[in-house]
C-alpha cells in the first residue's frame, strides 16, 4: 500500500545509541542534554535566534496565542490542516477566516484587510505546502491595525525567503515534528521567535512556569520535548541532506510527467522549496475524484488535503463565503511522496492521471 507519506526512521544503529545514553543518565525529560542538543543544532540549522522545542505543533501554535496575549477574534487561512483553526477556537477566540489566492493558495493579503473587526487582535497565516505566503504585505498591514503575526510554519521546515529563514517573519512562527512531516521527533513542534524576553516567557509557560525547586513564578502548562523524542530529531537532522535530495527527485519526476496536464501551486520566487508535499489541482472535482478512484483501485492513497475547507466545519461558528479555498479544496491531491518512493511507482501514478486528464 502506497499512502500519501511514510514517517522516516533513520539509522536504527544511531536511534539505539541514544537510548542506550537516555539509560545510562535517566534523564528522561525536563530540558535534558539531547532535547538542549537538538535545540542548539536546530537553531543553527534553520538560522533562527530563538527555538523552543515542544511536544506537538498544534500546542505551538496555543502557546504562542497565549504568549501574545491573544483574545477576541484572529484572522486566519481557510485552507490549511484542521489544527490551525481548532486551535484558536480551544484558546478560547474567534477564527474569522480571509480567502486565500489562487495562485499560491496562501491568505490573501487583501481578504485580510477586508475582515479586520474591532476586537481583531492577531493574523495567522499558514505559509501552505511550505510556500512562503506575502510576509511584506502581511506584515504592513499588522502593523498599520497593530495586530500581531502567528505564522502556522507547519510546512515550512528550512525554507528561506530572500536568502533567510522564512521562520524569522512575525512575532512567532511555529512548526510541526509529526511523524509524518518532513522532519519528525515522532510528535513534536517548535516555537521560533526573534524576541529574546518572548522565548523566556514562552520556556517558562512550557514548564507550568516553575523557575526553582521551590519556585513557581506564573501560570504555565506541560508542553515539554522528551528526551526519546528530541533522540530521533538528533537522527533525522544527521539525514536532512539526503531526505532533501530524494524529495527533490520525486518533485522533479512528478513536474515533467504531469507539466501540462494539471495545475500546480506557484511558489514566490524568493522562496526555496522544501519539496513537502506534492499536490496538484485539477480542472474539476469530477476529473479528481475519478483519478482518486483509480489509484485507490491500484492501492495508492493520495490525500485531499486539505478538504474540506475549514470555513465549512461546523465548529467554525463565523460564516462566510471563501469562493476560492472551496473551489481549490474541492479539486485538489497530494500525491505520495517520501524518500524512498519508487520511480516505478511514480510512473504509475502519473501515468493514471495522464488516463484521466
Ligand atoms: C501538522 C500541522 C499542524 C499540527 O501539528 P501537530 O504536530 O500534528 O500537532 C498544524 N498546522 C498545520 C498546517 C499542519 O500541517
């Protein structure tokens, strides 16, 4: 069975090493050596000044909503995965959602201007399938309304904007370490910020806001990194190179089989590409759906992602009309795509949507 992704495992010789140290210290959690090693090696990595390294991507995107001080309502993408919105609604806000643009599939910086309400307090955009989404518009605009900027990075792992970390835009930016990303530490997430006094804020908000054996400074919650998770990262950034370089051959593959057949996202051309996901449009949600059939039949799964659009879900309490993430969530197919997929299989996908095109 051939699924959209498959979470890498790296060397297990290495994992194992790692644990065989976890045993010897017993320190499990709670900021040890490997979770403080990959936090400096990520930081180097991504060229970021501050990382924080947390259990999971959507506990990111909470805790920095909290962070900021966040309240009354957020504008933000109707298309993107469900956490991006279910978290805002769970910190107790409004998501009120902006269109986004044909072309890049990102929130439209107009569409933002347009939905700005009184009690409007920050934007999170989601730089979706890892193209970056117009930081420059998006940032005059907070700052002409005084609204802060959450970047939802989730797909963003070490792209760059103009020669720079693409994760050095807003007042925070957040990734995603899901087993199924490009980089993983099995669940896990990031919170990247240039704010010196924000990331001691935001250490201290992770730990339930304990500053000493007998200290308790502020109101805080559990989100930490363990020691196991922050081992397999250590593993997976040993392999970056060469996970980039196998996504890139499968991109490369799938873009000259499938060049005039259907519609793929346009990437700004400031930003580099880190090959996350592979999705295509096509013309009509019929024409996808018989595609879909097809490599199901032939026990290939791509995804709709992201369908349905989340200004449909019924949670979503704000009502209004997104004619084009509809219309893209409708027709849209992430083709599998992870470091050893097959250029047979390739083949075989592309040569059952040329069948149906
Ligand atoms: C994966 C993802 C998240 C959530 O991350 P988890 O680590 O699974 O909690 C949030 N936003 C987007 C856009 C994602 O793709």
């Amino acid at each position: 069975m051939i699924n959209v992704t498959k979470p890498y495992l790296p060397n297990k010789a290495k994992f194992l090493e790692y644990v065989e140290q976890i045993y010897k210290t017993v320190w499990l959690t709670n900021n040890g050596p490997l979770y403080q090693e990959l936090e400096l090696r990520l930081k180097d990595y991504l060229g970021v000044r501050n990382i924080i390294l947390v259990t999971n991507g959507t506990f990111a995107l909470q805790i920095a909503y909290k962070a900021l001080g966040l309240k009354g309502s957020v504008i933000t993408s109707p298309f993107s995965f469900v956490a991006t919105s279910s978290s805002i609604i769970w910190e107790g806000m409004e998501p009120i959602f902006a269109d986004i643009s044909p072309n890049d599939w990102n929130i439209n910086p107009e569409e933002i201007e347009r939905h700005i309400r009184a009690d409007t307090s920050a934007i999170v955009p989601v730089h979706v399938f890892g193209n970056s989404c117009n930081v420059e518009a998006i940032e005059t605009i907070a700052h002409k309304k005084k609204l802060k900027i959450v970047y939802d990075a989730a797909h963003a792992f070490g792209v760059n904007y103009k020669d720079a970390s693409l994760l050095g835009y807003g007042d925070i930016s957040t990734l995603s370490f899901h087993a199924t990303k490009l980089f993983h530490t099995i669940e896990g997430g990031a919170i990247i910020t240039s704010d010196d006094e924000l990331a001691k804020k935001i250490r201290l908000m992770i730990n339930f806001g304990i500053t000493g054996p007998e200290n308790i400074e502020s109101l805080g919650i559990n989100c930490k990194m363990n020691e196991f998770q922050a081992a397999m990262g250590l593993c997976i950034l040993d392999e970056v190179d060469q996970i980039h370089k196998e996504r890139k051959r499968i991109v490369e593959y799938y873009t000259s089989e499938l060049e005039n057949l259907v519609k793929f996202q346009s990437f700004d051309i400031n930003c580099s590409r880190n090959n996350a996901y592979f999705p295509v449009l096509f013309n009509t949600e019929e024409q996808m759906k018989k595609v879909q059939v097809e490599l199901n039949n032939n026990d290939i799964f791509p995804r709709r992602y992201f369908f349905p659009s989340l200004d449909t879900l019924e949670f979503n309490v704000c009502k209004q009309s997104m004619p084009v993430s509809n219309s893209i969530a409708s027709r849209i197919l992430c083709l599998p795509i992870y470091p050893e997929l097959k250029d047979t299989i390739i083949a075989k996908i592309t040569c059952i949507i040329k069948r149906n095109c």
